[in-house]
C-alpha cells in the first residue's frame, strides 16, 4: 500500500536523524575528548614532576656541595694555584684548554687565580664524581656553578665551558638581571612548597651553549662557615632547562607520541614572555593550566576542531556520522510509515479509512478522478450468512479494488460500512470509469462461497471529476451511482 506522507515522512526523519546523528556524535566526541584531556593531564603532570625533580636534584647537589666545600677549605685540602693555566690571555682555568679538554673532569674558569676558586673546583668534583658512581646517568649536562661574584664559573660537563668568555658573557657581567638575593639558609631548607623554592630562577635568555632560549633553575650554595646563621652563599648551582631539552622531555612522557593537536606553552608569569614546546601555540586561550613554581608555568590545551580533524576517535566519528544518519533515516522513515498505515488503514479490509480524507483533501489536484462504490444487497448477506460472511465478502471486494489500481498512485478508502472511494491519480473521467467497470467485473467474476452456497458479489459505481470540493465530489460520484442502481433495479422489474 502506498505510504501516502512519504515526502512528510522523509522530511520529518531526516530532521530527526540529523538531530539524533548531531547529539550522538557530538556526544560521542566530547567524551572522547574528554578521556583525552585526562590523558593528557596526566601526562603533562608527568612533566611538572620531571621538571620538580630536575630542581629537587640541583638543591640536593648544592647542599652537598656547599658542606664539600666548607670540609676542604676547613682542612685546606684545597690545593695550590698551580692547577690554574692561562686561556686566552686573561682568563685563568682548570682544565680550561678548549683542544684538550678532559672529559672525565669538570672545568672551571676564573678572572684571577682563586683560592677559593681552587676549593670549589676541588668539592665540585668530589661530588660529581660522586653522584655519577651512586645514580648513574647524566648529572652533569648543562649543570654549572657561578661564584657569588661572578669571579669564577664551574661546568660539570667541561664541553659547556668552550664558548664562553667573561668579556661576552650577559651572565657574568649582569647577574643582577639574572639572580634575585638569596633567601636565608634555614628558611629555604625547610620551605615544603616546593613552588616558592623553585621560583629562584632565571628569566628566560639565549643561551650561549645551545644558541636556543632557555631559563635555569637556581639553588644556592650557602656559605655556612660562620656562627650566626646566614643567608650569604658562596655560589649559584644552574641547571639551564633549554627549548629542545624541554620538547625533548615532553616527548619522553608521552613516550614518543605527542597528539598531533596538543599545544603547550611554559610562560613565565611575571613578564609573559613563552616558549611553545609543541608545533604550534595560536588556540591558548582558554588553556589548561599546570605551575611548576611561582615564577613558571605550562598552558596547554586541545582545540576541539583539531581534535575532531586530527584525532582518531575524533575524525572516526565524523566518519561514521553520515552512516548512521542515513540509517536512521532509513528505520525512521519505514516506522513513521508503518505508524501511518497502522492510523489510516482499515484493519479489516487493508483500505485507508476515512481519516485519509483529511490529508489528502488538501492534494486532491493530484486526484482529478473520484471513483465511489457500494455493495449491492450487503445486508442481505449479513442477514442470510452472517457478519463473518459479510465480512469476507468485504476484503474480497476490497482485495479486487486494490489490486486493479496502481498501489504507488492510487488511493482505495473505505469511507463506510460497505461504502469506498477511490481516488486515481492524474486520471482523466475516462479512464476512471474504465477502472471502475474493470473492477466491478472482477468482483463479479469471483465465486464467493458462504456456508457452502454460492453468492454472487456485485457493486454499483459512480465516477466524478474533482469539483473543487472533496464532499461535493463525492456527492456527484454518489448522484451517478445512484443512477446505475435504478438503471439496475429497472432492469430486474423489466425482467
């Protein structure tokens, strides 16, 4: 039977499922995108703590290195000054010669021959020789000493030392710009926010050693020679956190795999100056957040169009989207349908009922041709067989009228008792009293059995054109079927 709202029907579940398709995914997406912005503060957490542990390791190397230094200059263990050699004319240093370094000592590089700078050369060594024995690995990179004054520098890796000269060095020659005064020993010892102890660091500057930009981080060796405690040091512990050492680092705690839409910035907060550690940092605005000190922190973010363009669980859902909306489609459509026919189709013939008219009144132009028929003597086979019989008799009649129409285009109603309509569409009055004699005929011919006796099925018609009313035609229909009945019941008398 044909589904007479289907252009509404379609309509309707296309709506529906563009609205399901559009709450499904997007749901689908913000979950997923939520299960990867854990993942990912989990891993950038990671990173904070491998950044807090870099610091935490510089503080344990300056104590220890401070009580170093203080045992050799105690027991003037300290050594000469023959140790210095000249370089480059005005500087003086301990293993300082660039063409011949040795790699398995330290470099320290002095304006003057020091003794003092002969003592931390001496306790310098002791512990990185030390560290390394105990916790293999690489202690040393990037890890130096600056004398208070500035008056000597100590590199654990003695390839740091090469490109550097007192006469060009900001570092050297302007440590107000890099070094705040230090706190008082006991109050940085026992300091448990380790976000306040490590905001001693530098602004972020070019580094000499790596030619990228970098800030390191500054613990204080504290001269504690004297009775009185006191905040005077002896030196600065840096270690320099440089730009590739930082991307390096966050590759490592997503081991190997950074998100491709991941974007991370460390600012410094007071002056808002950045390094961007991924490809790109343009969509921080409403970024995550993570401090590692009071001076320094990561934002972070995933832009969601570049998660849903760029992640799998992101474009697989925008994949998957037309799928399921033309599925839904598809079961919308046929339910709302199905729905259709259950509300318009008469259970006992599988005809519309009348309630059809109501939508179909408003399309009749497609319906030029109204068909109207009525059982001849109906109630006389309810009296004689019964209501069953009568109602086999129906859904024959009804069954010829659907098959002898065209079930895309035309409509068979029951508009009453044993009363229908049909409605042909784009069909001239010709034609529809073709179809009207052709199904009258079918219906005649077919041997209807009721209680073992025969009886003989038959329907008067009348066929009208649409008269710009769905009951005036009708009316019309009706006025020339009423016609055929007295034409046949003349008939009969005659006889």
């Amino acid at each position: 039977m044909k589904n007479v709202q289907d252009a509404l029907r379609k309509r309707q579940a296309l709506l529906i499922s563009a609205a399901v398709t559009l709450f499904c995914v997007t749901l689908y997406v913000m979950f997923a995108y939520q299960q990867r912005m854990a993942e990912i503060n989990e891993r950038i957490n990671a990173l904070v703590n491998q950044v807090n542990m870099v610091f935490n390791d510089n503080e344990l190397l300056a104590d220890a290195t401070g009580v170093r230094f203080q045992q050799i200059r105690g027991t003037r263990e300290c050594g000469g000054l023959t140790a210095f050699s000249l370089r480059d004319g005005d500087e003086w240093a301990i293993n300082g010669d660039p063409n011949h370094l040795n790699g398995d000592s330290g470099t320290l590089i002095s304006r003057t021959q020091s003794l003092d700078a002969s003592c931390m050369y001496v306790a310098a060594e002791f512990i990185r020789h030390k560290i390394n024995s105990i916790n293999p690995g690489r202690y040393d990179s990037h890890r130096y000493i600056i004398a208070h004054d500035t008056s000597w520098f100590y590199w654990f890796d003695p390839q740091d030392s090469v490109p550097f000269h007192f006469s060009d060095s900001k570092m050297a020659n302007q440590p107000g710009y890099f070094f705040k005064p230090p706190q008082s020993f006991y109050d940085r010892l026992l300091q448990k926010d380790v976000t306040k102890r490590e905001g001693s660091s530098t602004n972020f500057y070019r580094d000499r050693i790596t030619g990228e930009m970098a800030f390191s981080v500054i613990s204080y060796i504290y001269d504690l020679s004297g009775a009185e405690v006191s905040d005077r040091i002896v030196g600065y512990l840096l270690y320099d956190h440089s730009l590739s050492e930082m991307r390096d680092t966050l590759t490592d705690v997503f081991d190997g795999q950074i998100p491709p839409t991941l974007m991370v910035q460390l600012v410094n907060v007071p002056d808002k100056t950045s390094l961007c550690l991924t490809g790109n940092c343009f969509w921080l605005n409403d970024a995550s957040v993570r401090a590692i000190s009071s001076k320094y922190e990561f934002r972070y973010a995933v832009p969601l169009y570049l998660f849903v363009l760029n992640d799998t669980h992101g474009w697989s859902a925008v994949l998957i989207a037309p799928f399921l909306f033309l599925l839904l489609a598809f079961v919308l459509r046929r339910q709302l349908n199905l729905s259709d026919i259950k509300v318009y189709t008469d259970p006992l013939t599988g005809c519309f009922t009348r309630k059809i008219l109501e939508f179909v009144h408003e399309r009749m132009d497609d319906y030029p041709s109204v068909i109207l028929m009525d059982c001849n003597k109906f109630k006389a086979i309810n009296d004689t067989w019964g209501h069953s019989a009568g109602d086999r008799a129906l859904q024959v009649i009804a069954l010829r009228m659907m098959s002898s129409v065209r079930d895309a285009k035309d409509l068979v109603i029951r508009t009453g008792g044993d009363e229908f309509v049909i409605l042909l569409q784009k069909t001239g009055e010709d034609d529809a009293r073709r179809v009207a004699e052709r199904v009258a005929r079918e219906i005649s011919a077919h041997d209807f059995i009721a209680s073992g006796s025969a009886v003989h099925l038959s329907v008067s018609w009348g066929v009208a054109t649409y008269q710009h009313d769905l009951a005036t035609t009708i009316q019309v229909a009706d006025a020339d079927m009423y016609r055929m009945k007295l034409a046949r019941q003349e008939a009969t008398l005659i006889r």
